[in-house]
C-alpha cells in the first residue's frame, strides 16, 4: 500500500494492512581468526564449538529497520582457540502495518530467519578458506528464542516490581 492508500484507510476507519519487504541483505562486518596457527592442524579435529548469538536493531526512518544478526564462533582444543569467527549480517527491512509486539516479533524472528543462512555460508565458507572443515550450523528457532527472551523480559519486570533483584527471578 501506498503512504496516500493507507492514511485513505486509516481515515475510513478501516485497518491498514501488514507489510513486509526486503530491501537489502549485505555483510556488515566479518572477522577470522586462527591464533593457534598451524598448530591447530597437528591436533586431533575434534572441537568445543561455541556459538554467540545476538541482533541489533536500528529504525532507519518510520517503517524502515536495519537488522543485524551477529554471529561469533569460537572452536577451541584442549581449551585453546583453533578459531574465531565473527559475521555481521545486515539486511535492510521495510515493514508497515504493524506496531507493538507484533512489530518487534517480526524484526526478531521473521528478519532474522531470513539472514541465518546468509551468515551461515559466509562461516563456512571463511573456515573453508582457512583450512578447516565447513561447521555446518543448524538452524536457529528464532520464534523461541524471541518467546524466551519475552518471557525472561516480564520474570524480570515482576522481580523488580516486586523489589527483588534482578538475578534472583532468572534462578
């Protein structure tokens, strides 16, 4: 819809509809390390992957977000890094129609389900080129981690409006 149809409707009385588009998906920001060197290949390929997750959000003008979806990977052997990983994915997102919860599920999950498997080949195929086996991510249940972060969010408010520290309504 356009600017015009939709102040028409909203002045109708009727409700705008949603919408959702792709602008622009693009790295932001990548990173490889190796600081174990070569000897990261005299070992055993057997490593303790850990992956960080995170997104930011910036409202670019009204209706238009860049969404990051930050991805580090970090291996290590026998507790020393074999390699780090970060990606920074970015895609740019128009989206109308939509305010309050509904607004931020769709920049936390919709968006980002969209970025993963960008950020996840640009990691492969880094590892690839620097001598190691593709990880192979799996996929992220993006819906989840948004309903937990909700969920952890308002155990938090009713902690702090009953006066109880912060910590203690995460245990």
């Amino acid at each position: 819809m356009t600017e015009e149809n939709t102040q028409a409707a909203e002045a109708q009385g009727q409700p705008t509809q949603a919408g959702f588009a792709i602008q622009k998906i693009y790295l932001k920001d990548i990173s490889f390390e190796t600081p174990s060197g070569l000897e990261a290949f005299t070992k055993a390929w057997k490593p303790n992957v850990q992956q960080d997750l995170n997104i930011q959000v910036t409202t670019v003008e009204e209706g238009l977000f860049e969404v990051l979806l930050l991805l580090t990977i970090t291996a290590r052997i026998e507790n020393k890094v074999v390699f780090l990983v970060e990606v920074k994915q970015g895609g740019l997102f128009a989206i109308s129609g939509l305010d309050g919860i509904q607004l931020s599920h769709a920049i936390n999950t919709l968006c980002p389900q969209i970025l993963f498997p960008y950020a996840r080949e640009t990691i492969d195929s880094l590892l690839v080129r620097g001598g190691f086996p593709p990880l192979m991510l799996a996929p992220i249940n993006f819906d989840a981690v948004f309903a937990q972060a909700v969920m952890q969010a308002q155990q938090q408010a009713e902690a702090n409006a009953e006066g109880k520290p912060a910590e203690a309504a995460l245990n």
